[in-house]
C-alpha cells in the first residue's frame, strides 16, 4: 500500500508541475501579448495526473480521473482544438 502512496505522490507532483509550466506558458504569452504559446509537453501533465489518480489509494478518487485533462490545457483545449480543426476539415471536404 505504501507504495503505491509514493508512486501516485510522485506522478501528481510531477503533473502539478508541468500543469504549472503549461498555465505559465500560456498566462506568460497573453501578458507579453505573444501570439504563440508553445508547451514543450503539451499532453504529458494531464496523462500522467491521470494515472496518478487512477492509482491513489483513496477511495473514490477514481471518479476525479477527468481534472488533469481539463486543468492543463496543453492536453484539455488542444484536444478541443484538434477535434475542430478535423471538424472544419470534414465540413471543407463536403464542399469540394
């Protein structure tokens, strides 16, 4: 049981961190008013925060799997970016 405390401990804390650098990369660009915001490891953080819960020897966290993604947003808004860049994709192929 310890172990798996030290490995989840380990594996949130390192999510946390990208997370971290993910939102500063961000919030850093709007700030300076870039126009590019680049994260080195743009899905890492939530997948790793997702194993982390999954395996937390905490009842019921389980069902908070989904926070990770949705917090980083080098994972949760370029999934929706991707997914409507494939929609306007199908939509411009309709009309060819």
């Amino acid at each position: 049981m310890n172990i798996l405390w030290i490995v989840s401990s380990l594996l949130l804390g390192t999510s946390v961190l990208i997370i971290c650098g993910n939102l500063w990369i961000v919030f850093g660009g709007l700030v300076k008013k870039s126009e590019k915001f680049v994260s080195v490891i743009p899905v890492v953080g939530g997948l790793i925060g997702v194993v982390g819960i999954l395996i937390l020897p905490i009842q019921g966290a389980r069902h908070f799997w989904w926070v990770p993604p949705i917090v980083d947003l080098g994972c949760g808004l370029m999934l929706v970016a991707f997914l409507a860049e494939m929609f306007k994709d199908m939509i411009r192929r309709k009309k060819h």
